[in-house]
C-alpha cells in the first residue's frame, strides 16, 4: 500500500512529508539551513546532494560540478571561516557512475583532492554490500595519502567485525546499522543486535585510536554511547543524525552534557537543486524503503525537531 501510495502520490504531498528532511531546492537553501542550525544549536553539518543511482552521463557530470562548487563555497565563504565549525561534504559513490562501479572513483579523488585544498572534509557514505569493499578500499587508501577522508561502515552486515580492523588510527568513521535491506545470510535483522554492535564496535575503533562518528537518532543508544564508550577518548567522538529528525528536548540534553561527556553533534543536511529533483528522489527512496514512510509518519505532530 505505501509502495503505491508513493509512486502515486502527488508531487507537492510528496514535498510536504519531505520538507523537514530535506534542506531544499537549491545549493544556497542547503548552505542557509546548515548554518541557521549552527547558529541556533551550535549544531555542524555534513552537506550531501541528493543525487545517487544516476542512470545517464550527464548526471554524473552534474553532480561533479555541482560537488566541485559546493566544496569551494564552504571552503571561501566568511560564514564558514571557522574550521572548527565548517560543514563537510559526504557523498554517495553511485552518484558518480552510470557504468562499471570503479568508474566513481575518478571523480571521488578528484573531489577529495579539492575538498583537501579548501580545508573541507569529505566522508563517503555506504552504500548497498556490492560497493562496500570498493568504498572502504578508496577511502583507506585517501586517507593514507593524507587527505580528511573518512567512510561509513553498517553494524547489520556481520563482516564489519572484521572491517574495522582495515580502519587506519586517526580515520573518521561513521557507525550506522545501515539503511539497505541486506539478507539474513550476510546481515542480522534484529535492530537491538545492530544497536549493539554499534556500541561495541565504536569502543574498538576508539581503542584503536580512530575517531568515531556515531549515527543513530535511537535515544537509548545514544546515552549507552555517551556513558559507556565515549568518555574514554571524547575529543575522538561526534554524534550524527539526519536534519529534521532529532527531537529538540532530546538534542538540548545531549549537548548540555547530560549522559556524561559532550561531544559534538552533526546533522547530515540533505538537498537538492530544485524541488523537481528532490521529490523524484524522495518518490524513489519512499518506494523502496516504505518503512522510512511510517517513521515520518509516526514523527508528525511529536516534540519539536532539529
Ligand atoms: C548521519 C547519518 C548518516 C548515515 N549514513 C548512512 C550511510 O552512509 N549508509 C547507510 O546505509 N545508512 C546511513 N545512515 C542511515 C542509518 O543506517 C539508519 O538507517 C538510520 O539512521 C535509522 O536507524 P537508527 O539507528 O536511527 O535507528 P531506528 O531504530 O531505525 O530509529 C530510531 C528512531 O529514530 C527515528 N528515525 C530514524 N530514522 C528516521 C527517518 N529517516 N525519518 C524519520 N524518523 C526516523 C524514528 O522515530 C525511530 O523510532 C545514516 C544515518 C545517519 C544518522
């Protein structure tokens, strides 16, 4: 029923269940959100285009160039002059192929590379298990010749046991349980057993002197995360969750230190370059993952969110 209610639905209803997630129509709609939640929160970002599983060339060439000035906007404008509190880039590897899947990294170095320059950091994000071994390898071997590249690794995939162990000391990587539906004969499906591994795995990487960026909007999690885990190596820590979904209450304690140790805290600022963009998008990811639907659903009229 949701899977049809989502290839049905009109635009501006598919608009009007995206509008607190997504930033908006354009680079300066992004830019503008990330730092009125700065300003207001003292909330970071991590800017990310909307744009994956590209089907044409010039889509790719788009998303390139549209990448390239979004690392020289935050790099240059005055609003962002502060390191501390500049946004970084993430990107998703399919935005920069239509082809074979190596094709992506051409375009992920280069960007990398810029972002380098400009003092913009750049994580790139997880996709489904065909890209995991490409994504970590680009993203190690970046991070090796120096560059503030990091990646994402999924707790519900059982081999992240033992890619962490490929994780270099000092690399940033995100923890997630991961988006993509995966089968039971690569990945657990109990969402308590994810949430776990997150906080166990976390702990290894700090061992390992890694920084860990820690991405869930699971409030239990979180506060395990902050009493348990982080106060071994706070200054290695960060908080993520996606714009629009943290519940104030909830952000305000985390950030006045309430579990424990502040660390800080990152909202992950989707946007598009216009809302015709956006809404075949959010039609795509409504489509397959119905679930994402019910949680936006279930968060429609509770606490205020950042
Ligand atoms: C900063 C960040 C970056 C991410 N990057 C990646 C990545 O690179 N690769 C990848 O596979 N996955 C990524 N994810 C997604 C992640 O893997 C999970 O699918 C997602 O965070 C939901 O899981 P959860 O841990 O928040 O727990 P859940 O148990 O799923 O959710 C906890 C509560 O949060 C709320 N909630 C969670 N997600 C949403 C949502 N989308 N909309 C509305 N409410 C919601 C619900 O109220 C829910 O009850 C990222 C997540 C974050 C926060």
């Amino acid at each position: 029923m949701l899977t049809r209610l989502a290839r049905l639905a009109p635009g501006p209803v598919v608009r009007w269940f995206a509008r607190p997630y997504v930033a908006g129509g354009s680079m300066d709609a992004g830019l503008d959100v990330a730092h009125d939640r700065l300003e207001r929160f003292g909330a970071l970002a991590t800017m990310d285009l909307l744009g994956e599983g590209v089907t044409e060339q010039f889509q790719v060439v788009q998303n390139v160039a549209t990448y390239e000035r979004l690392i020289d906007r935050i790099g240059s404008e005055s609003r962002f002059a502060e390191a501390k509190t500049r946004p970084s880039v993430s990107v998703k590897p399919s935005a920069f192929t239509c082809g074979e899947r190596e094709s992506a990294f051409e375009h992920i170095e280069l960007l990398a590379r810029r972002a380098h320059e400009r003092g913009v950091a750049i994580t790139i994000d997880m996709e489904d298990r065909p890209w995991t071994d490409l994504t970590l390898d680009w993203a190690v071997g970046l991070y090796k010749q120096g560059l503030d590249v990091g990646t994402v690794l999924q707790t519900r995939l059982n081999r992240t046991e033992q890619d962490l162990e490929r994780i270099p000391p000092g690399m940033r990587l995100r923890l997630v349980i991961g988006i993509y539906p995966e089968p039971e004969s690569v990945a657990v499906l109990d969402k308590r057993v994810m949430k776990d591994r997150m906080v166990e795995y976390a702990s290894v990487l700090l061992d390992r002197d890694c920084r860990v960026e820690f991405g869930t909007h699971d409030e239990p999690a979180l506060e395990r995360f902050l009493r348990e885990v982080a106060p071994k190596a706070p200054d290695r820590c960060e908080i993520q969750m996606l714009l629009g979904v943290p519940r104030r209450p909830f952000a305000r304690k985390l950030m006045a230190g309430e579990f424990g140790v502040v660390v800080p805290f990152r909202l992950y600022v989707p946007f598009a370059m216009s809302w015709d963009d956006a809404t075949a998008y959010l039609r795509r990811r409504m489509r397959e993952s119905p679930s994402m639907m019910w949680l936006v659903l279930r968060n429609l009229g509770r606490a205020k969110r950042a």
